[in-house]
C-alpha cells in the first residue's frame, strides 16, 4: 500500500498547479475544477491535432520519491510544481502495468493509461529539469520519470493522507507507453 502525499488542481491551463486540501475526482472526467477536466483531450496541443480524442491525461501523478531524486541533483520541486494532481508515496508507479488501477482513499479509481511525456515546458520551470526527469535503462531505452497518467473510473474526494492500493490487471500485463 501507498499513500497520497498532496492533492493539486487549476482551473487554467498552467505549468504547475495549485495544492489543495482534497480534490473531487469525476468518473470518466478528471479532477473537478482542473483544466485538463474532461471527456476528450484537454492539452493545448493535443485539441489543436485532434479535439475529438479521448482524454487519456485526466488525472496527473507523479512519485514523491523523485522529488527525493531531483533533490540530489541539486534541483528544489514540490508537490503540485510540476503539475500533477495527485503526489504518491510508497507505490513504484512508472513500474505499473497499463490498466492497473490505483484505488484512493475511501471510494476513487484511477485506470493507469500511461506515463506522462515530460516537454521542454519543464526547463521553463527549473534550467535542465527535463534532462533530470529523463534516464536509459539497461538496454538504453528511454525512462521518462515525469509520472502517470490516467482515468477516473469511480468518483471519490481524496486529500492528502489517505491510503492507495493498487489492483493490477488481468496477465498478460503491457509496460506503460507515453499517453
């Protein structure tokens, strides 16, 4: 089990979001009040190629532990700084498979439906960031370390504090590919 470290939203399209003491996930929607709220896709760029897609980016989350990392190479973020609405602790999330579904708190349900792809807005934010936020592993494939992505499968408010379990999909299980 993992828990939930901070809690963030903003209504307008915005690098970093706002901490706040609970946020309402939506089913099928997103976080109430977020800017990337939504059935379809809600990233400037993506609407501009094609409005109509689903919103696979509904909710944003990102590790506490690479906040730990990025600490290390000299670099200060805190939860919300990089944009995403929920910050976890104690569940590795970039070794999650596609489909699995982190249950928040009393009721919410996030699907996982990949990993963030972290942009060039991030050296905005912090000079090379994004170069931290990115490793090759092994065989020097690209890590990308910004985060999930996914969406609200069950409604629920969750604030900082409470508890997350994961539930992984049926095998056979598929690594998580940029959303």
């Amino acid at each position: 089990m993992g828990s939930v470290v901070a809690v963030s939203a903003r209504s307008g399209h915005h690098f970093s979001k706002t901490p706040a003491l609970s946020i309402r996930l939506l089913t099928g929607l997103g976080v109430a009040g977020d800017a990337h709220m939504g059935e379809t896709v809600k990233h400037r760029s993506r609407v501009r190629r094609d409005p109509t897609q689903p919103n696979l980016r509904q909710v944003h989350l990102i590790h506490a532990e690479l906040f730990a990392e990025l600490r290390v190479k000299g670099f200060v973020v805190r939860p919300a700084d990089l944009g995403e609405n929920v910050t976890t602790d104690g569940i590795d999330l970039l070794a999650l498979p596609s489909g699995a579904r982190l249950h928040l708190g009393t009721s919410a349900v996030v699907e996982i439906t990949g990993l963030r792809n972290p942009c060039i807005q991030i050296d905005t934010f912090q000079k090379d960031l994004l170069a931290a936020t990115l490793d090759k592993d092994a065989d020097g494939n690209l890590v990308r370390k910004a985060g999930v992505m996914g969406i609200v499968i069950a409604d629920g408010d969750i604030r900082p504090g409470d508890a997350i379990r994961v539930e992984l999909p049926a095998e056979p299980h598929f690594p998580l590919q940029p959303v």
